[in-house]
C-alpha cells in the first residue's frame, strides 16, 4: 500500500482507501479503512505514472486524464500540409525486405538454382558455402529461392522442406539442432525443449521426425562462422554425417559467410562435405547499386520526392564503402528520415551527406561498444587525457593513465606490451592515430591522437559497466603511480 494526502491506495493502485482520521507516518491496517471505488478521471504522474489516485495535496502527482482533440507533441508532425517523402511502404528499404526481383544477381541465382533443382526432382542437391562481403545480396538470395522452391514443391515435384537459421541467433550445437527438429514436429508435445535434453538425444529425434515427414530438407545455415567461431564444428560433422543415418528423408546444407577464414577451422572432412559447391558472390559497382536503389526506391518513396543525384550520391558513397547494397539502402531510407523529421517534402543532397555522418557515427559507436573490456578503459584513459588539453599523448602516458582506471574500478591490468598491441588495433579500427616517432640513441615512442567524437564515445563506454564505474571520475584524481 501507498500513502499519498490521506489516502492509501493498493500497490496496483486499483483500490483507493480513505482514511477518516487524517495524517499518518505509517500505514494502518488495511481492515480499519474503507474503500471506495476510484474516480478514473484522476492519475498520478510521476514514477507511478498512469495510477488512479485521489486529487489536491502537493500537485505535482496528479495529472489530468488525456482528451480527445487535445494539441500533442506530435501535432507537428503528423501535420498533413507539408507532402510526405515516404509512402507507406517505406519498410522495403529494411534489410529483411526480400525484392521480388534482385538486379545483377542472375547468375548467381540461376547457379544456385541449377544445383537446388535436384531436391525438386527428388534428390540430394550438394552441400553449398557461399561467400562475400556483407551487403552483396546473398541472404535476400537465398530467401528469394526459398520462395520460389516453395512454389514448385506441390504435388507435382518433390516436397522441399526449407529450414533457414541466421547463426548470429543460434549459435549453440543444441540450438541448431532443436531447431531443425522443430520443423519437422507437428505435435506440440513432442518438441524439443529449448534446453534441458542431451544432445544425443536431440540428434536422434530429429533424425527421426524427419524420416517420418520424408522428403529433402534444405538447411540454411547463414552467418555459419559465429557458428562455428562459438560453438565449434561438431553440429557441422553431426548434420553432414546425418544423411547415412536417414532412412526415409535426404538433407543438404546451405552455408553462408562474410568469412572465408572460418572453414580454416573446420576439420577437413566437415571442410569437404561442406564445401562440395563453393560460390562467391562479388561486391556491386556504384552503377549495379545505382539500379537497386531505384528498384526500391520507387516503391518507398512518393513521385519526385527525391532530389536528382540523391540515388547516385547514395550509390557513390556505398560504392567506395565496398559495394555494399545494405548500406546503399540504409544511407537512403536515413536521409529520407531526416528530410521527414525537418518537414521537408524533398529529399536533398544534403540530406544524404548528414546520413553518412550519421551512419558512419553510429558504426563507429558500435564499433565502440564491441570492443573487450581494457581496450575500452584505454580508449577511455585517452579521452580523459585529451580533454585535459593533451591532445598528443605517448604510450608511456596512456600506459599510466590506463593504469589508474584499472585501479578505480578493480581490473587487473596488462603489460605495458600487451597495451602496445591494444593501441595498434585501437588505430587500425580508426578509433585513434597512433604514429611511431623516432628520437635520438634509437629511442621510439608513440604519438597518439583521438579520432572519435568524445561526447558519443563516452557514452557508448558508458554502455559497459566497469567503464561506468568511472563516469564522475576526472583525470585530475589520478594518483601518482
Ligand atoms: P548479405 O546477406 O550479403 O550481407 P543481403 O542479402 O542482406 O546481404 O542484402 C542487403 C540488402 O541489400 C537487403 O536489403 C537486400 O534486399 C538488398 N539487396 C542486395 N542485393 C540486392 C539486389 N541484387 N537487388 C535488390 N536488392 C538487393
Ligand atoms: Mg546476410
């Protein structure tokens, strides 16, 4: 129960007691008081936000019930004058919009669809990895087959069970393996438990449900790599040996992948059953991402909305970045929104230079917020330095500094050398400039610089709760060590 100005109220806040006897320190039994049914014009603001209470006292707890047609923050912008820039379809510029057409990649889709056929036709297509960089289309592949393996395997083909797993999310052996099974379960009772079972015993129903549904499954394993960079190659030989233990149903595996390193760490019987078809998919010129861009921008986006060389500025920029059609589609769905949030009914050039910053900031934000623990108090301990003016500082400073914030918060530190190394990948990230300078008697040291916006920076540290720890901290306090 809660008190406020003579009047006790149930911690839901749905009974409110009156009390007849006036002020009390301390709540009185419930039984001595009498309830009375709340008015529901009348809520509390504050923490408790959106409680009925009784009226009057201090005030500053009571809100007035919202009415209709009443002026909201929102008014300025739901403002129907000004010519909106998006339609309503604007999520087709999301990255899990999949096209029903996907410019300049036929080829790879007409590869793809010649080793997949033979699941159609009753047989066990290859194994297939798939390479290339982030943003060259190969998910929006993949589920664009998918569909269209779903339209044929009727009656006439062959069914196709397609099973597609984004091991960014599944990254277990178990995971991936209860997942399959599940597919293949039509009873609720019989599904695998997200934890719990051993995996031999997972394995082995799944190996089961799928023979009872027969057929061939196609199991896609995108983003395979955390898989294996996590949880090691075992589900990798369990699946790919899963066929000579399938008595009614087939299975072949699709696997896909930003990282060509990771099948270095795959034993070399799982590297040739996996790799039995091997494509790479080629990044996309800025006149290929040019195209992609107005596919989809004519379905996001209203009649002459977009200012001439906002397309192609967007396909430049994602161009250079290394042919990435992600990013070519996120520079232009953000400087769509900017241009929205300033009520403004074009989209302009400007608009397309602010979304670089802003992406490339949040990038590097990101960035940020990945990186281990030290390697965050050393970023931190050069921030601190360079806000005291010292924009230029050595490894020996930062060393000491970096020393110190271990101490505040408790962290055993590393070697000066390991720092060394921690600085060098600090500066191939960006994040600072480290260069070496020579002085006399072979001396060497670094000259170390910030490259990142300190307010956003700090607050990306702030993310990580040992950094946190430090946030009143001001490198004035520092002890001498
Ligand atoms: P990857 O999986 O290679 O990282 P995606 O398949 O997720 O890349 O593609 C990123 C974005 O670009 C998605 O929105 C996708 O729809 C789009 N895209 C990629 N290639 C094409 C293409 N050829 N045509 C149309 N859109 C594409
Ligand atoms: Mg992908």
């Amino acid at each position: 129960m809660q008190f406020l100005n003579g009047t006790f109220f149930s911690r839901d806040c749905r009974k409110v007691y009156v009390d007849d006897c006036a002020s009390h320190n301390s709540i009185p039994e419930k039984s001595k008081l009498k309830w009375k049914k709340p008015n529901p014009e009348w809520k509390i603001g504050g923490k408790g936000e959106g409680r009925t209470a009784e009226p009057g006292g201090d005030g500053k707890f009571i809100e007035e019930a919202p009415r209709e047609g009443q002026a909201t923050v929102f008014d300025l912008y739901l403002d129907n004058s000004v010519r909106p820039v998006f339609r309503k379809d604007r999520h087709v510029l999301r990255p899990e919009y999949v096209p029903s057409k996907l410019p300049h990649r036929d080829n790879e889709i007409d590869q793809l669809a010649s080793i997949l056929v033979t699941a159609l036709k009753g047989g066990r297509p290859s194994n297939i990895l798939i390479f290339g960089k982030t943003g060259t289309g190969k998910t929006a592949c993949i589920k664009y087959l998918q569909k269209e393996i779903d339209k044929k395997s009727s009656a006439d083909y062959q069914k196709v069970h397609c099973t597609y797993i984004n091991c960014q999310i599944v990254d277990t052996e178990y995971g991936i393996l209860a997942s399959i099974g599940n597919m293949f379960v039509k009873d609720w009772n019989e599904r695998i438990p997200f934890t719990g079972w051993p995996t031999e015993k997972v394995y082995n129903h799944l190996r089961e449900k799928m023979d009872e549904v027969g057929g061939i499954a196609l199991i896609v394993l995108d983003e395979i790599d955390k898989l294996v960079f996590k949880s090691g190659d075992d589900v990798l030989y369990h699946l790919t040996t899963l066929n000579e233990d399938l008595k009614n149903a087939k299975m072949s595996i699709i696997g896909i992948s930003n990282d060509s390193k990771f099948t270095e760490l795959l034993d070399p019987r799982v590297q040739t059953r996996l790799g039995e078809e091997r494509m790479v998919f080629p990044p996309y010129n800025a006149q290929e991402l040019l195209d992609i861009l107005k596919q989809r921008s004519g379905l996001a986006f209203e009649e002459n909305s977009l200012d001439e060389p906002v397309i192609s500025l967007c396909a430049a920029f994602a161009a250079q970045e290394h042919g990435d059609a992600r990013r070519a589609l996120d520079l232009l769905r953000v400087s769509g929104e900017l241009a929205e949030r300033e009520r403004s009914s074009k989209v302009t050039e400007r608009h397309v230079w602010k979304a670089k910053d802003k992406i490339e900031l949040d990038v590097q934000m990101e960035l940020v917020k990945t990186l281990p623990t030290q390697s965050k108090l050393l970023l931190f301990g050069i921030i601190l330095k360079s806000e005291e003016s010292l924009t230029i500082q050595t490894t020996g400073e930062v060393y000491d500094i970096y020393r110190e914030l271990c101490y505040r918060t408790n962290t055993q530190p590393v070697s000066q050398r390991r720092i060394t190394d921690l600085i060098s990948e600090l500066d191939m990230l960006g994040l600072i400039n480290a260069r070496v300078r020579s002085f006399g008697r072979g001396g060497r040291t670094r000259e170390i610089q910030l490259s990142v916006n300190v307010p956003d920076t700090k607050k990306a540290l702030y993310d990580d709760e040992v950094v946190r720890e430090l946030m009143d901290y001001s490198s004035s306090q520092q002890r001498l060590i």
